[in-house]
C-alpha cells in the first residue's frame, strides 16, 4: 500500500482512498458510564498514540492531516519528527457546530493542502 497522506481526527481508523488513510487519536468512540461521548483520557492518547507513530513511520506519508484539538497537542507535544508534515485543522465536528458558516472555507483550505 502506497500511503502518501494521512488524516488523523479522534475515534476509528479507515481508508478513504488507496493514497490517503484516515486515523483517529483513539481507536474506538469513547463513552462516560451513561453512554455519552465523552473526551479520550491521557492514557488512552498516550497508548493509541504510539500506534498512530508506527504506521506514520511504516507508511512514511507526505503530508499528515491532524483533525481536530485533541490530536494537534499529542504530535505538537512531540516536535522530534515529521514536523514539516503537519497540517492543522478543526475537527469536523467543531465546523459543524459551531462554524456552519465558514464550511466551504474550511474544505477549501483542507482541498488546496492536499
């Protein structure tokens, strides 16, 4: 597999195209004891985050797109490697709710990066 951009948000890992794979900080949707969505916890980061590194360094991407808070401070926390490869955006969610407005902007700027 021929991976040339990733994509990192914060829940499940899939492949969108044949040259773009999309990874989230946490493998799973991580839910409070009354079933709500609730934020990862630092452990669950912390462990995902080293799977995250060893497909980015497997695959050795072009570009890495990093969705959303959550994921930016885990690989902005670590400025040893792929730095000149990062790209930063709101998650999707947040434009979503919070920014209906600006979501043609927000995919245009997300287009002119790939």
């Amino acid at each position: 597999l021929a991976t040339h951009f990733f994509i990192c948000t914060s829940h499940t890992f899939f492949y969108i195209m044949p040259n773009i794979v999309m990874l989230n900080l946490v493998q799973w949707v991580p839910l409070d004891k009354n079933w709500k969505i609730r934020y990862p916890s630092n452990a669950e980061k912390e462990k995902w985050y080293g799977f995250i590194k060893w497909l980015i360094k497997k695959y050795n991407p072009e570009k890495i797109f990093l969705f959303g808070k959550q994921v930016q401070d885990m690989f902005k926390e670590d400025k040893n490697w792929y730095v000149d490869r990062l790209y930063f955006f709101e998650h999707p969610s947040y434009i979503s709710v919070y920014k209906k407005s600006n979501v043609e902007d927000y995919k245009q700027d997300i287009l002119d990066n790939l």
